[in-house]
C-alpha cells in the first residue's frame, strides 16, 4: 500500500509483459503522492478545481479502477505493448486530456502548462528539482488517444462518482445551478 491506498496495477495484462504503465508508483525523491497534493480551497481558477476531482478520482479505489479499465481501451490495436519505447502513463494522458478539454487549451497552452505549472507538474509525478521537459508532439500523439467515445465513458463514471458524492439517491432529481453571462452575436435563422 501506498500512503494508505491500494497501489494501481504496474501494467494492464499480466506480470511478465512490459507495457504502457497506468502511472509511475516508484516514487522520486522530491516527488509527492497525489493524495499529499494541497490545493488552495479559496481558488476560482479551474486548474486547481480540476486537478482536485482527479485527485478525487485516483483516492476513490472502486471509481479509479472502472476509469483505468476506460483508459485502457485507448491504446491502439496495432500497438505492440511488449516491443517499442515506453509510452507516456495512461494517468498522464488522463490529467493532460482534461486539462486541454475543460480549459479549452491548444496544445501549445498544454504544453506550457506540463512543463511549468507546479500543481500540474505534481498530479504527473515529477519531483519539484525534475526537470524533464515534455516535447510537444509527445502531448499531441498520446492526448489525442482520448478519443469522444473514451471521454464519453469516463464521463459516465464520474458523474456517477460525483452524484455519489453529492448524496444523490437514484429516484432524486438532481438541482444544479451555474454562472451565465450574455454574448452577443449575430445569428440567422433559415426556415
């Protein structure tokens, strides 16, 4: 056990194949456990707020392994797992995909983000002193397996996790409520 949960699996089918990792559990000096991570409860920013339903999500054993089982489904089919350069961590593709969806970033924001925001930097598993550097093509190949079909699925999970939270029971109607704000614009409508 790490930091009092149950560690992720190393790879996604059995002990004797090398393959693309869920997340790096050998941990670095200077590297902090994702449960350790602190966020400014105060923030209105979206990063941290993200960052903490991820933390949420990897703390939650049950919600963390249905959403593994998700990611796996994105690695190509043509991809030999056994063979080849390790690939970027399935939990890496995951933070950094949502990231660029729910910021609404291009890859060049994500990219400055990965290699210097502390926080985000923390939730990937790099040490404070680690100064590796992700290359842009890098973050484009492996965000771009997060396909609509495989955020779909992830979706459904944490929104049950999230009603979970909320105390919603199944028969209860959910009651949201959000900020709006008046754009204008200039819209034509054809019969």
């Amino acid at each position: 056990m790490i930091g009092g949960h149950e560690p992720l699996p190393i790879n996604l089918k059995s002990s004797d194949e090398k393959m693309r990792e869920i997340i790096d559990l050998q941990m670095k000096l200077g590297e902090k456990n994702i449960e350790d991570i602190q966020f400014d409860p105060r923030s209105r920013d979206e990063i941290p707020k993200l960052l903490r339903g991820l933390q949420a999500i990897y703390l939650n054993k049950e919600v963390r392994e249905q959403v593994i089982d998700a990611l796996k489904e994105i690695i190509p089919d043509e991809i030999d797992l056994n063979n080849g350069r390790k690939g970027m961590d399935l939990w890496k593709i995951l933070v950094l995909g949502t990231l660029r969806l729910n910021c609404n970033w291009d890859f060049d924001k994500l990219l400055e983000i990965a290699n210097n925001h502390v926080k985000v930097r923390q939730m990937l598993g790099h040490a404070k002193d680690d100064e590796y550097q992700y290359a842009l093509q890098t973050i484009k190949d492996n965000v771009s397996l997060l396909t609509p079909e495989a955020l779909d699925k992830i979706n459904q999970i944490v929104v049950k996790f999230g009603h979970k939270i909320a105390g919603k029971k199944d028969e209860e109607t959910l009651r949201g409520s959000c900020d709006s704000f008046v754009v204008e614009t200039n819209v034509h409508f054809r019969p």
